[in-house]
C-alpha cells in the first residue's frame, strides 16, 4: 500500500485509518536533557549498550564500537548505568 | 545473528513516544526479535497503544490491530480462526500484547475464554503495575505497598494493601499448555521463553515485568537494575508452567525486599512494620513456588 | 432451488451457510439460539467450511468478528436483545474501523423486567453505530438479506457493518415456506471476500491508531457518512442482480403496499406488517383508502424515499415497536425531520404498540385506522404519541 506521506486533505486519507509511515519522522532527539558519550579506551565492545536501549538508538559499527544516534536517543541513561566498563558517561545537553 | 546473546534483527523503529526508560519497549523489542517477521500483533488501549505514535506513523514494522480494551484475547482469537480457515496460520504467529490492566482486569474474561477453547495464540502481558497510560491508577496487578493516583497516601494510609492477583495460577488452572514469567534484565532467559512459547501449538501466556520510571518514580537509567532486584528479591520470580509441570529458572532468592523498595518512589512512604509483613509474604509465595516445583516434578 | 418449511432462524443460518460465512463467533440467546445451533450441525456435517468460535460473550463474539474480517475471513454473528446491547462498544467500532460483518438480530424486548418477545427497542438503540439496518417481515426476506449483505458490506464503495433484524418468536420460531437458492448460484452472485486493508506480513500496516483532533478524525468519521450515502443506491443496483439471478423482487428500503391514493398510510417495521397489510385489504374492499409503507432499511434512513411516497398522503400513522425515552418513537422522529420544509405535509401521529411482544392484531390496526380517518376529519391530532393498547 503506498505510504500515507504529505496528507493535506480527505482526499489523501485511506478509507480506513491505517498507518504505514514509519516513526522514524519523528525525531525524538529533542526530549533529551543529558547524552551519552561512549569512552572508546574503556569500551570492550560487549553490546550490552545495544541490547539494553529502548530506543533502538544504539547501532554498533564495523569495528564493534557503539555508535549513539543521537536523532532518537532519549538520554535514559540505561545505557550508561549497564555499561559493565562505565565507558559511557551522561553529559548535559546544551554544554 | 547474534549479538550480546541475542538476535540482532530489528522490527521497531524509533521515533516511538515511550517514555525514556520504558520497560514496555524492551519487552516489545525481544519479543519481536524472536517471533520475527511472520507475526500478527493485536493491542489494546495501553501504553503501547499510544506508543508508536499517531495516524499515519508507526513504530512497527509488523502487522498490527489495534482492538477495543476488553478484547485483546478475543480479537487474537479471531486473526487466529481466520488464518486457519484460510490456510495460513502455519508460519504465523498471533501475539495479543496488552498490559497489566488489559489482562487482569477488564481483559481476564477474554483472555480465559481464548485459552478454554485453545487457539494457537501467544498472549504477553507486559506488566508495569497500574493502568500507566491514563495517568498511573490502580489494577489488580498492582502491587501491596504501591501508591498510585487512585491508592494515594493521604493522612490515613492510602496506599494498596491488597495483594497482586497472581495471573500465572489462573491461567495455569486453565491447563494452559504453557505460560512463563520473563524480565528483560534476563535477556538470555527472556529469548529461551518466546522461542518455547512460539513453538507450542496451543495457546501460551508470557508475564513480563515492565519497568516504568515515570509511574513507580525512578530515575530511568536504574531501570534494568530494579529488574534484577525484583527477581533476586523474589518479588518476581522467573519460572515456566508447562504441562502442568513448574520449574523456576532463577533459583537464587538473595535479597530483602526493602533493596527493592529503596530505589522507588512509589513505595517511599511505607512503614517498616507493612515492608516486614510485605517479606513475611514474599518469603512464604517463594516456598509455596519451590514447593510447587517440586510435587510437579515428583 | 428448493423449498422448504422453516422458521426464520434456519432460514437465517441457511443464509449463513449459502454465503460461505468463514468464521462464525457466537453466544446464545433466546431466540438467537437455533441460529447457531444448525450452523454448528452445518459445520459439524460437514456442509459448511468454516471456524465456530463459542465465544464467552457477545461483546467478545463481535470482536472475535471484526478481527476475523480484518483478516481476511468472511464473518457471520447472530444475536439478540441484551446480547446486543453488550456489543455496543463494538459496533462502533466495526462501523469506524469501516469492517465488513454481517449479523442477524433477534429482535427482542429489554430487560428489566425480563421478556424473550419482540420488540424493536434493542436494533433501534443503535441506531447511531454506523451500522446498516434491516428490518425483516418474512423469513424468506431474512435469507435473502443476508446474501444481500455481504454483497453490500464487502462492496469497496461501501465497507460498513450490515445487521438484519428478524422479529422474535413471530419470525425466529414461526415456520413459513423459504426458497433455498443453489449454492452455484449464490456463488456467483457473491464474489470471493477480500479485505480492503489485510492483516498481511508481507505489507505491514497498523490498523486503528491514535489520531487528533486537527487531523484526521474528524475526516475519517466524516467517510462513514459518505459511504452510508452510497448505500441506497448500491442497494438497488444490488437488488436488481439479485432479481435477475434469482427471481426475487425486493424493492429498496421501503415496500409499497397500497399506497397509490390512500388517503392514511400507516408506516411499520418488522413481521407486523403482515398483519396490516391484510387489515389494508379488508378496508380497501369497503373502500376506504389506506395504505402501509413497509420501512425495510431504517439506516441509512431513506428520507428521500419515503417523502415521495408520501407526497400525496393526508395521514401517516407511525407505528414504532419501540421507544427513545424522554422523547418518542424513533421512526416518528426521523419521518418529522425528513418531511421538515418538504412542499406536501401530511398530518403525522405516532402509535406505540407490540411492546414486549404484546400482540398485533387486525382489530389493533383497525381501530388504528379508525383513529387516524378521526384526526383526518377533526384536522387534529387527539394525542401526538400514544401508546395503545396500554391497559389503563
């Protein structure tokens, strides 16, 4: 089904409400009060960071490094706190 | 795939509205990682109805139905006999996904109607404790000792005092051919379920503990710790019901109940005289659950 | 084609059973009951192909039903009176999630007090779901129109929830000669169900969220009344392949008996019409000139066609086997505003009567007439809505 984008009448709309846009529109960066800054001499690439992000925020690169995409993550700080290497530190946005 | 011990294939997308911290997304994102693609989801008003966001945007990338409160068991009942009659349940799963209050209260007669007649449903409850999505009231799954907007303490106690309905016995006594508690500080263990779960050909119920930093006040990043405790406490404990046989899979039970307490707002203003009757009853379930395992075992 | 005895019950399972209904999820109420109980003996035999859910309650038996729909299967309830009443959260909900379902009402009287016999009031409290509405007088017409149904709900202009009301006890257990279509036949008259938006993993969609008060909702509720627009003349058109591949003639929304110069038109829902219709014939000897317009389809209510109608009336007489308390008889009502500023104004009363199933007679319906030729004569209304055949 084509992608219900740039709606601006009931013209545009589905006969039924049904939603195929994904969330990713959306860019949930904006809540955040404090960011995580990933510490690359303390990490050891575990992925627990990865694993434990509500957020799906939290890719891990080629060389097994996080990487925080910071357009969605929320600044829950979870993954600092699991961090087993406190690799992650919690700054406060805006410094 | 695999990372960190579990599969890394995705079916959410960001950009959802839970709140930073949410036990409910993590419960939802192990869930699909391991039911995968060929799923159907059903979901009630909960938090997660509001989750993924408005017309037209969503946050999942599988089929969903959102359905009226009372009936998330009914309507997976319906996807279920409709793939059957057409032919094609056999690779899909059905997975009703409603929280605590969709389940134990408006939602039970529903779900024991679904599991009586045995359709080949998963039906995950992810419990975070009160009805959180209208503003943090009381259900049944709240727990003794917990404040909410509905249990608030006021010059005369206040809080629930009240025990949480245990939904692992009722469905149990539906002879439920399987049912398991998860929590997604044990993501390993949580994995092990749902496959188990999504391999069983008949209905099967998975109680999963859901953080909530905004309704049980907490500071969000302490979220999968206060998971761990509650298992350690005992205050929830992981085991399966399958073919009338239990077997608790954390067997360790290492830590009081006011460790658990200590961290949440919501049990802040308990005296020590209900935290010590709260342990009297934690240690007492945990031996009737051992006791449990053990005759199902003989 | 076959013709059988049977009560309008069977007749309404056969209408089940001819149109291939997938998935049937159900609870009992009398006088519902027969209905499910010979779908079940169809599957059980082997002669109907589909999933009987026994459902632990009505407003879970319409949920079990709108999911089935959004996946795929076609769908088939039966009800009545509280069962009915139970699903209202749920009818509203197949109307607005714009879900094909076809359900057959019992048309049964409210409790407290406790009362099995017809009355209306249950199919006319819902007047507002957004669901198409059937009021049967024959058991053939009950068949018939669930065949119909599914044509017209499946329809990709249409998509709304149809419900066909059957008159407790004097159609649900009254046995009347009932024309069994071939199933060839309906087969070709009723094309395969396919949904408009499926539940498929191949195109993942989610059904149903959130939307605001700037956008959408507003818009999408405003699609419900567009379509219910669509569905009288969708009606005909279906009505037209239904005569040409079976015989039958069914005239729209409304049926015309003896309308043609009749001075008083009585207007009347459900199996009583048999009896007014006779009543008509009895007057019409002597000749005075009365008439009755039978209401077949009350949603979408079809005021155009009833203001033609009658356009050359003196005297309608409404008869509602129900009542909306705090005001009056819902048909009543609707007829008033239909002929608001219309160029011809017939004098209009209401008669309750039948309620909880009392009995309707020719003599009821005599004197209803009588009454109506007094008002003609004195140009005025004795008593606006009167209940008659209250014992005072």
């Amino acid at each position: 089904m084509k992608k219900l984008e740039k709606l601006s009448s009931i013209k545009d709309l589905s006969e039924a409400p049904i939603s195929n846009v994904p969330s990713l529109n959306q860019k949930t960066g904006t809540w955040r009060v404090f960011r995580p800054e990933i510490d690359k001499d303390k990490c050891i690439k575990c992925s627990i960071c990865w694993r434990c992000c509500p957020d799906i925020s939290i890719d891990v690169d080629e060389e097994g490094f996080p990487i925080i995409n910071y357009d969605y993550c929320k600044g829950c700080g979870i993954c600092a706190h699991e961090c087993p290497k406190t690799a992650i530190r919690m700054e406060r946005e805006g410094k | 795939m695999k990372r960190a011990g579990i599969p890394t294939e995705e079916f959410i997308y960001s950009g959802h509205t839970a709140c930073p911290g949410c036990g409910a997304m993590l419960v939802a994102r192990y869930l699909l990682k391991v039911l995968g693609k060929n799923t159907i989801m059903n979901i009630p008003a909960c938090c997660f109805a509001a989750i993924p966001g408005t017309f037209p945007d969503t946050c999942l990338g599988i089929p969903l139905l959102y359905n009226a409160f009372e009936t998330t068991a009914a309507t997976a009942s319906g996807i279920e006999a409709a793939l059957k009659i057409k032919g094609k349940k056999e690779k899909i799963t059905v997975v009703g996904f409603a929280g605590d209050g969709g389940t134990a209260d408006i939602g039970i007669q529903a779900l024991s109607g679904a599991i009586e007649r045995g359709h080949e449903i998963m039906y995950v409850c992810y419990d975070n404790e009160a009805y959180m999505n209208t503003g943090m009231q009381t259900s049944s799954l709240t727990p003794m000792g917990a404040t909410t907007t509905t249990n608030p303490v006021g010059k005369h106690g206040g809080w629930k005092t009240r025990k949480k309905k245990n939904m692992m016995e009722i469905v149990a006594a539906h002879n439920i051919p399987y049912a398991a508690t998860v929590n997604p500080s044990y993501p390993m263990d949580f994995i092990k379920k749902i496959e188990k779960a999504k391999s069983i050909k008949g209905p099967s119920y998975i109680h999963a503990y859901s953080v909530c930093p905004t309704g049980w006040r907490y500071q969000p990043e302490i979220g999968l710790e206060i998971g761990r405790l509650a298992t350690e406490t005992g205050i929830f404990p992981l085991y399966e019901f399958e073919n009338d046989t239990y077997t608790i899979n954390y067997k360790k039970k290492t830590k009081q109940v006011i460790e658990y307490y200590k961290l949440q707002g919501r049990f802040r203003h308990l005296p020590e005289d209900f935290v010590k009757e709260v342990q009297r009853v934690i240690d007492k379930e945990w031996q009737r659950l051992q006791d449990k395992e053990e005759c199902s075992h003989r | 084609m076959v013709k059988k005895i049977m009560t309008g019950d069977i007749a309404a399972a056969w209408g089940a059973r001819l149109s291939k209904a997938e998935v049937i999820a159900a609870y009992p109420i009398t006088p519902q009951t027969i209905i499910v109980e010979k779908i079940a003996q169809f599957i059980s035999d082997g002669e109907l192909k589909a999933e009987y859910l026994h459902m632990e309650s009505e407003h879970s038996a319409m949920a079990a039903c709108i999911a089935a729909s959004h996946t795929g299967a076609r769908t088939f309830t039966a009800t009545s009176s509280q069962g009915l009443v139970l699903m209202h959260e749920l009818l509203h909900w197949a109307s607005g999630a714009r879900i094909p379902v076809v359900m057959a009402n019992v048309n049964r009287a409210l409790a407290p007090p406790w009362n099995v016999w017809v009355e209306h009031t249950d199919m006319m409290s819902q007047r507002d779901t957004g669901w198409v509405q059937f009021y049967a007088e024959s058991n053939q017409e009950v068949l018939d129109t669930i065949i119909m149904s599914y044509k017209l709900c499946e329809d990709k202009e249409i998509q709304l929830p149809v419900m066909v009301g059957l008159d407790a006890f004097y159609l649900s257990h009254t046995s009347e000669i009932v024309d069994i279509p071939d199933q060839d036949s309906v087969d070709k008259f009723l094309p395969q169900y396919t949904p408009m938006y499926p539940l498929d993993i191949e195109d993942p969609l989610s059904i149903g969220s959130l939307s605001m008060p700037h956008q959408w909702y507003s818009e999408f509720r405003y699609k419900i009344q567009e379509a219910m627009d669509r569905v009288i003349p969708k009606l005909n058109q279906i009505e037209e392949d239904f005569y040409n591949e079976f015989g039958r003639r069914y005239t729209g929304p409304l049926e015309l008996y003896n309308t043609d110069g009749a001075e008083v038109v009585l207007i009347v829902s459900g199996a009583a019409a048999g009896t007014i219709k006779e009543t008509v014939d009895i007057f019409r000897k002597k000749g005075i000139k009365v008439g009755l317009i039978r209401l077949r389809m009350f949603r979408p209510f079809p005021s155009e066609e009833l203001n033609k109608a009658l356009s050359k009336a003196s005297f309608v007489g409404v008869i509602d086997r129900s009542f909306s308390f705090g005001h009056e008889g819902a048909i009543f009502s609707e007829l008033k505003a239909s002929l608001y500023g219309a160029k011809h104004s017939p004098l209009i009363k209401n008669f309750i009567l039948g309620i909880g199933g009392r009995d309707i007679t020719i003599d009821t319906i005599s004197r209803v007439y009588d009454n109506c030729f007094n008002c003609l004569k004195n140009n005025k209304i004795d008593n606006p809505v009167e209940w008659v055949d209250i014992k005072v």
